[in-house]
C-alpha cells in the first residue's frame, strides 16, 4: 500500500483519425491511375494514423518542425534544454526556481509537475509527454509517465574532479536525443566562448585575485563549502582561477564545515557565499565572533554570488561564470 | 452514554480535586505509602486518601530514595565524562587554555571553544530555566505531568517565530523575543481555556496541550509548505541547535537566570501557601489569582526567552520536575534549586552526546531531535511511578440532544461528497469539472475512497477509545499504535538496505506492523499496570519520539527521504485503484467488528467495577477492544500516514449532532469521520495545486479549529 509506484493504464484520449474522410479523399481519384491510386492510398493510411500518446513504439518520424515535448524533473537537465532554446514542456518545483536555479528563465508555458521527487500523477497523466529525461535520483517516479522512453542524463563528475568534458559530453547527448546535435554543438560553443569572455572580465576587474573558495550557508554555523567535484571546478578553471578546498566532499560535491574551519584558509583565498541566504542567518553571521575575527569583507575578500543550481548542467556553469564576472568582491586583494 | 453519568464519579471527581490539590503531598504520601505496603495492587486510591500522617522511613524506602541518589549522581557523572570526551576529541591544547579569554586565542582555536564552551553554557543554563520553568508551571496548575512540552508553551512561541520570519524578518531579527512571548502567551492560554471547563482536570490538561501542540505543528506545517521560497533556513532553527558562534546567547541567559531568581525570591512564600489549598492560603491572605498570573508571565517570559535564542528544546522541563517529584523535594525553593540543577545537567548530557555523535553519523544533530526521542522512555517511566493516580473520573466536554438520527442521509451525503471531489478539480487548465473519467477513475476516486475508508477508521477507533478510557480527549494517535507503525516504516526505510534488504513497499509494510505490534504489546504490558487513562500518555511520548527521529530524517537531506515525509504527514497520494478496494474491505470489516462490541463497551462504560458485576470479563474485553483499535489505526497509517484529530474530533461532533447512545455515535461517527477526510483529502489536494498540502495536516487544523470552536459550547455545571 505504501508506494509511491503508479501503475499506469492506457487511459489518453485517442484521437480518432477520420478515416471516412481519408478513403472518400482516396476513392474520389480515377482509375485509371491505379498504381498511382494504390501508392496514394497506402500513404494516405499511413498520414491518417495519428500517434496515440501511448503508442510510442509505432512512432512516425516527427516532421523536422515539431518539437518533442519532454518531462525533466532534473533541473540540472530542463536548465540546459531551456538555454539550448528547447525548453521541456514541464518540470518540478517551478515556484522555487528563481530561488535556486535564476539563469536561464523558464518559459510560461512549461507546466510545474509539483515537487520534483513527487510529482503530481494526476497533472502528469494530462500533459502530452514524449519523453523523460532525468537520472536515478527521479528512477522512481518514472512509471507517472506512463510508456514513453526515459533517458538518464546527469551532469556530475566522472572522477575526482569535475572537468569540462563532464558538461560538454551530457549536453552533446542532450543534442542527440532531441534530434538537434546542431543545436548542442552550437550552444556548447557559445559557451565555451561565453565563459572565456567571462574570465577575461574577471581577470580585468580584479587581477589580483587568483584563488577562490565556495561555501553556502545552511545556518550561521554549519556551512558546505564545494570541492573538487562540483561544478565550480571546471567553471573557475575555464577563467583561469583556481578553487581551493579543504578536504574531500562526498558524493554530492560538497563538503560541511563550521565557521571555525574557514580560518584553515589561506589569507589571499576570496571567499563566495552562494545564495540564497536568509536575512535571519545573515544576522546571525554578522552577530558571530568566530565571523567577526576571521574579517571578510575587510581583510579577507569576499563576495556574494546570486542562485545557481549546484546539480545544474551547462547553463549553470554559464550563469555561474556570467556571475563571477559581474560580482562585487568586498576586502583584502579585491580593494 | 457519556452524558449519563451517575453520581458515582462525581464522587471520585470531588475527592480527586482534593488529591490534585495536594500533589507534593499527595505524592509524598503515595510514594511512602506504597513503599510501606508490600502488595500494591490491592491499594485503592478511589476513595481518596485519608490525611495520612507522616509515615517512618523504614528500610524500603531508604533504598528506593538511595536508587534515586544513585540516578541523581550517575547523570551528573555521565555528562562530566561526556564533556570531557568530547573536550579529548576537539580540543588539542591544554585544558587551561580553554577558558582564556577568546580574543587570546587563535581563530580556530577559538570558533572551538565557543563551540565547546559556550554550547555547554548555553545547554546548562537553557535546561536549567526549562526545568524550573516547569515547577512553576506544576505549581500553578498542581499537576504532576505539567511541564512547558506538555503544555504547548514552547511551540506557540515557536509558530509566532516562524510566522514573523517569513512575513518581517526585521522583526524577528531584533524583536524575536517579544514575538515568542506572544506567542507563547497565546498557546498557553489555548490550553487553559481547552481545560478550565473540568477544573485543571490533569489528563484534560495534558491532552488539551497535546491538542494545541498538534494544531499550531499543522499550522506551521502548512506555512512552511505554503511559502516554501521564504522557508529556506527555519528547519534548522526550529530544530533545536545549541551549537554557538559567539557568546551573546550565553550572556543573554545568564542575565535571564539571575532576573529570573530575583523575581522569583518574593514568590516564594506565597507559592508554598499556595500548595496546601486555594481556600487556606485565600484567608491567609494570599492574592492567589494576582499570583498565578504572575507566575504565568514569568513562564512566558522566560520560555519565549529560551526558544528565540535556541529553539524548541522539549521534555527537559518534564525530565527535570519529575526527577524532582521523584526525589520527593517538598519545600519549593528547593525544588526550584534542584530543577535548575537537574534541568541543566539533562540538556548538558543531551547536547554532549549529539555533539559527540555527529562525527559518526556525519551529520548535524540538533540537541532538541535527542531530547524529542529520550522522551517517551521518560514518560513511560513517570507514569510508571505516577500509577498509583487512578484517575477514573470522565468529565463531559460536549452534551448533545439524543435525536434520531437518519443515517441513510448521512450515508447520501458522504456519497455526494465523494462525487463532487471528483467532479470539481483544478487541471492542467486551471479549475473545472471533470469530464474525463479515465483519469478521475485512475488518480481522483482512489485517493477519496482512500481518505474515506481511512476517515472511517480512525473515527471508530475514537469512538471505541473515548467509550473505553472514557475520557472524551482520548483518540488513536495519543495511543501512540499510529506513530509506532510510523516509525517501524522509517527505521526500515533506513536500516533494511543496509541489511540487505530492498526497502519496497511489501518489507515496508511489515516493519511498519511490527512497530505498531511492539507499541501494542507495550500497551497492553503497561495497561494491566495503569488505569488506562494514563495510557493515553504514552502516545505522546512515542509521538514525540517520532518527531525527534523525524527531525533527524529531514536534516540528514537524503532527497528519497522526501517522499517519506510528505506520507509521515498523512496524505493519499499512494492510492492506487487496486489497493483501495482492499482498504475499503478492511474498513468494513473492521467496522463490523467493532459494532460487535458495543454492548460490551456500554457496559465497560460504567466503570470497571459495575462492569464486573455485571459479568462483562474487564480485561480480556479491553485488551481485544484495544487490539481492534491497534489495528484500526495501523491499517488506515500503513495506508494513508499518521493522521490526527479525525479520531480525536469526530465522536463529538456526532455526539452533538445527536447521536449521543454509542449505538447510533458509532455509525454516524463511521460516517463523518469518512466525509470529513474526503473534504480535508480534496483541499490539501487543490489549494496549491500541483504542489499538495497532506490531508492530514488540513485535517489537524481543521479539528483544531472544531476543538476551539468546541469550548464554547462547554456546559457550566459539569463538574461540582
């Protein structure tokens, strides 16, 4: 009783094609062009059969201009589309996106599913999806959708450290099963090319500063700070800049620490808080001796960069850059 | 039956004022007088006890005080070897230089002494007001399970908290303080007034608290569901972490214990007139009500205090006045002294251990989950010692008009109530009429027949609890079979992998049954020792419990465990369309069985012993009556989630409506209960669509505002 699996039936409208309409087209040709009668009939039949939502696997080839509509819960994936210029037609907790995800923005028409982990069955039965694209963490409630195709595609690190070809290779794939390598091909150049762009703005405005660490707040003690595996390596890597760590995260790319553990830090190392930061916290922060003695903000750099979606793909490492570029850096190397 | 109450109880009721009034006496007097006796079970507390003059300590009693000493002295020892432990683990210089003065040291070295320092400050002296607090609070309503848990003191401050932090958080940055008070004055008032109709009556007094702690935890449930942008943040606050970043929290207590003793002082004396008898202490002069609402500022006050600094921190307060009770301090100012120092060394101990622990599970543990699960053993040991209260008395909230009532109407409109939440929903379009059965047939019925078969149950066991225990605050969640099924599924969820297990949903089941089963067999252990309202104690302590381990869950962050949470809510979203016929056959099963036992219940209704001279076998009837109830509750939780206040609220408002012989307030309450789940079911699905409030939570607030509602409708002469 207690399952969060669906069994799904067949229960899609199925647009009946008019088939009346089909044979009286067909019939009213003459006879004497037989063969020709017989090839225009065997297509007519064919165009006639509309695809039931349900019937993946008797797909025709969508005409090039048709988009295939995909469910993401991944926001990681529906970020990446959406910068691609192919947003899916739906994803999960829309209402808290400009909170943690920002860049890009959604388009009014993506419809939010609910909570990502537990997506809203009824809503999902209504939406005509063609394709799921998520990864295991969405493996169970991949049955909501009933029997189209599920692919899994995760931007994360492969080894120790994230590289850039952790983000290139998953976009390409992203290309490919929406038929538009041209348009991954395309946007992961743009890319490339937005986040060099980036780095020289950065290297402009402050030249001094080459090292940078990451943390986010959960509350004014306990922290995370990203390491190696994140996705903060290959963007500050890209920018020529390095990321400094202490210690080896977990799986998930980061690892927590207390307020005490960021005096470990070099004194030229500027430290980035990523929001979203609560004004309770931050006043808490600010009330915090340990904060107060460590001095960021004046003897120390640091800076406060806007939402970007740990997990995210390629257009969080673009958003991320963008940021970087445009951040105001506060104390030490930075004044 | 519940209105037809003879004068036999009101005789019990009158004698138990007196036994409430005395209760350090009362107390002292049961604890000697049953270390005197050396057969128990035929001591009968019913008729009150006579004034008993002061019994000669003999050996027993020194022996059982010595076991006391010894608990006393152990728990000073295991929280200096804790903090030690903990001192040999982080702190790697001399333990000299732990107390310089913060600007000597060296940043790291520092950021650990305040973690190491100023935490064992804050917990010492945060557990220390908790615990005096509640000997305040016991004080004033002279009942020996009051505490600022029990009571809902702290999560009333904590809600006026949360309320401010979403909506000003300039506010709650620099007037924290004074929101939590008014938060706190508020929750305690709900209580009172939940309670003030059967006169402090103490199981009402703690049940009314449990009522007003589950309404204002809905409320907040629904909020942070609600607004879950601005949320970002309050789960940790909430959650009780004493770790420090600075030493302005120390301060601010310290100030608060010194203020807090020197209010106190004049209090005193008349706080110890006030112990022997309203009436006494009215002649000698005392301004008893000016006092008590002192006292109740006072608690206020300093538990707004404790919780805006550091969280909700429960059962320390409870812990702390009842070893004081156990240790049978009788004059007041050294029971406050003793409070302090126990309450201090408990939360000290607590936040130790979760701080050294936290390198072993790698994750934050916030001393106020620990205290939430090192409560229900607390409490099934205080009711243990409390056995000798036989509180059999039952008091009346709600008297209704015995009307016929036509069932089959009832019937028609759960029905139509069910077709109308099918019909009317929000879609992908927005809001609507269905037209589009596949779907309604698919996702909508099977989640309304659910939340009605799981309506129906929980409202028969209310029925069922309320006429055993006969106490009218009594419902299946309070006995704890709902939060024990609750916690079988989420320690399996988390152990059976481990184990080798695949955590599916027919393992799940089974560790769920088995949690619900080992609650079952500790109640029916612990109902051949105690009068069965003290039963009805233990549910909290095991909710408690749950909502520790619960707490730990949602902060360790694992996303799978999301899912969990919203079912621990109680909500329908698992209904499937070949399982709900399922439940609606346990349902009705259940249900015809629990009909079987109405004569025998009727008759159980009128006290244990008419019962047995009318020849109904008291015990076996209860036990299977209570086993029925088990598995009522364990069906519809396995089903639908822990769910409150259906059972709690229900049979009264099928008693108001008329249906007041259990005869006819068993079916109909079968029936509300079914269409009231159906209605909060169809709201938590729709107001926030896609996103679903559990049904649960809508029924916890909307039982909640019943039971508010309910007070008014109190009739005056119920219990002179």
């Amino acid at each position: 009783m207690f399952s969060v699996l669906y069994k799904y039936k067949f229960s899609r409208l199925i647009i009946k094609p008019s088939v009346s309409d089909c044979f009286n087209s067909v019939l009213l040709k003459r006879k004497g062009w037989a063969v020709i009668t017989a090839l225009v009939f065997t297509t007519a039949l064919t165009a006639c059969q509309q695809p039931t939502t349900g019937q993946k696997d008797a797909r025709v080839d969508q005409p090039d201009n048709v988009k295939i509509n995909i469910a993401s819960p991944d926001w990681g994936n529906a970020a990446t589309l959406t910068a691609m210029g192919y947003p899916p037609i739906a994803t999960g907790d829309i209402r808290v996106w400009d909170r943690w995800v920002g860049t890009p923005k959604l388009p009014t028409s993506t419809v939010d599913v609910g909570i990502r982990y537990q997506p809203n069955a009824e809503l999902i039965a209504q939406l005509p999806v063609d394709m799921v694209v998520d990864n295991f963490f969405y493996e169970h409630a991949r049955s909501l959708y009933g029997d189209v195709p599920a692919e899994s595609i995760m931007f994360a690190a492969k080894g120790e450290s994230a590289t850039w070809a952790d983000y290139t290779e998953p976009t390409r794939q992203l290309g490919k099963l929406i038929d538009e390598p041209k348009l991954a091909e395309d946007y992961v150049i743009k890319s490339h090319k937005d986040i060099n762009l980036a780095g020289a703005r950065l290297q402009q405005r402050y030249p001094n500063i080459k090292k940078f660490a990451v943390v986010q707040f959960a509350d004014a003690n306990n922290m995370r700070m990203y390491v190696a595996n994140s996705l903060f390596q290959p963007a500050l890597s890209q920018m020529q800049k390095e990321l400094v760590v202490l210690g080896l995260g977990n799986s998930y790319g980061f690892v927590p620490i207390r307020m005490g553990d960021l005096a470990q830090l070099d004194e030229d190392v500027c430290l980035l808080i990523i929001d979203p930061l609560s004004p309770i916290t931050r006043a808490e922060i600010k009330d915090s001796l340990v904060w107060q003695r460590l001095s960021y903000g004046n003897q120390r750099c640091m800076g406060e960069l806007p939402p970007v979606w740990i997990y995210g793909g390629m257009s969080s490492l673009v958003g991320l850059a963008h940021n970087l570029s445009t951040v105001e850096l506060k104390g030490g190397a930075a004044s | 039956m519940n209105t037809h109450i003879d004068n036999h109880p009101q005789h019990l009721n009158a004698n138990n004022t007196n036994n409430i009034a005395n209760p350090m006496t009362s107390l002292s007097t049961s604890q000697s007088v049953e270390l005197s006796k050396q057969s128990p079970k035929t001591r009968q507390q019913s008729s009150g006890p006579p004034p008993t003059p002061p019994q000669p300590q003999n050996v027993s009693s020194f022996i059982n005080s010595w076991r006391l000493w010894a608990m006393v002295i152990t728990l000073i020892l295991l929280s200096l070897w804790s903090s030690w432990a903990l001192i040999a683990q982080e702190w790697t210089r001399p333990i000299s230089e732990l107390f310089l003065p913060s600007s000597q040291l060296d940043i790291a070295s520092m950021a650990t002494q305040l973690h190491l320092v100023a935490t064992s400050i804050v917990a010492l002296l945060a557990g220390g007001l908790l615990g005096v607090v509640s000997i305040l609070l016991q004080q004033l309503v002279k009942n020996p399970l009051a505490s600022d848990t029990t009571l809902g003191v702290g999560v009333g401050a904590q809600l006026a908290m949360l309320i401010v932090s979403l909506f000003l958080p300039s506010l709650a940055i620099y007037g924290g303080v004074y929101v939590a008070f008014v938060g706190a004055i508020i929750s305690m008032g709900l209580v009172f007034a939940l309670s003030a109709p059967s006169r402090f009556n103490p199981l009402i007094l703690i049940l009314a608290g449990l009522v007003v702690n589950i309404l204002l935890a809905a409320v907040a449930n629904v909020l942070v569901l609600f607004f879950a942008e601005r949320s970002n943040g309050m789960l940790s606050w909430a959650a009780g972490f004493l770790a420090q970043n600075s030493w302005s929290t120390s301060l601010m207590l310290a100030i608060t214990t010194i203020a807090m003793t020197a209010v106190c002082l004049p209090l005193l004396k008349p706080l110890t007139l006030m112990s022997l008898d309203d009436m006494q202490a009215k002649r000698l002069g005392v301004p008893i009500n000016g006092i008590r609402a002192t006292v109740v500022l006072i608690v206020a006050i300093v538990t707004a205090l404790v919780v805006s600094e550091v969280g909700l921190i429960g059962f320390i307060g409870l812990g702390a006045a009842s070893l004081v009770n156990a240790l049978g301090v009788s004059s007041i100012s050294k029971r406050l002294v003793a409070a302090f120092g126990l309450g201090a060394l408990l939360l000290w101990l607590t936040s130790n251990v979760a701080l050294l622990l936290e390198p072993i599970l790698s994750m934050q543990i916030p001393a106020g989950a620990m205290t939430g699960i090192l409560g229900a053993p607390l409490i099934i040991w205080l009711i243990l010692r409390q056995r000798r209260e036989r509180i059999e008395t039952v008091i009346p909230t709600l008297t209704g008009k015995n009307t016929p009532v036509a069932y089959w109407r009832w019937g028609l409109g759960v029905v139509v109530m069910i077709v109308l939440a099918c019909l009317f929903v929000q879609d992908v379009n927005g809001w609507g009429v269905s037209t589009d059965w596949a779907i309604t047939e698919q996702y909508r019925l099977p989640r309304s027949l659910s939340a009605a078969a799981t309506g129906l149950m929980l409202a028969v066991a209310g029925v069922l609890l309320q006429t055993l225990t006969r106490n009218p605050m009594a419902s299946p969640e309070v006995l704890g079979v709902s939060s024990g099924a609750a916690l079988g599924v989420i320690l399996g969820f988390l152990l059976l992998p481990s184990l080798g297990f695949s955590a599916g949903a027919g393992t799940l089941l089974m560790s769920g049954l088995s949690g619900a089963i080992a609650v079952l067999l500790l109640i029916i252990w612990l109902a051949r020792r105690v009068s069965s309202g003290y039963l009805l104690l233990v549910g909290i302590g095991i909710a408690a419990m749950m909502d520790g381990v619960m707490h730990m869950v949602k902060l360790s962050g694992d996303p799978r465990l999301e899912a969990m949470l919203s079912w621990l809510s109680g909500t329908t979203y698992s209904a499937q369309p070949s399982t709900v016929w399922y439940l609606i056959g346990i349902a009705l099963v259940l249900f015809a069985l629990s009909l079987l036992f109405i004569k025998p219940l009727r008759v159980l209704g009128l006290g244990t012993g008419v019962a047995r001279t009318l020849g109904v076998a008291v015990t076996p009837v209860t036990i299977a009556l209570l086993a029925l109830v088990a598995a009522l509750s364990t069906a519809s939780t396995l089903a639908v989630g822990p769910l409150s206040f259906i059972g709690l609220m229900v049979p009264h408002l099928a008693t108001s409506l008329g249906a007041v012989r259990l005869e006819r307030q068993l079916p109909l309450a079968a029936l509300l209960g079914a269409g009231v789940m159906v209605l909060a079911d169809w709201i938590g699905r729709y107001v926030i669509f896609p996103y679903e409030l559990p049904a649960g939570t809508v029924a916890a607030i909307i039982g909640g505002a019943y039971f508010l509602w309910l007070i008014r409708k109190v009739p005056i002469a119920v219990s002179r």
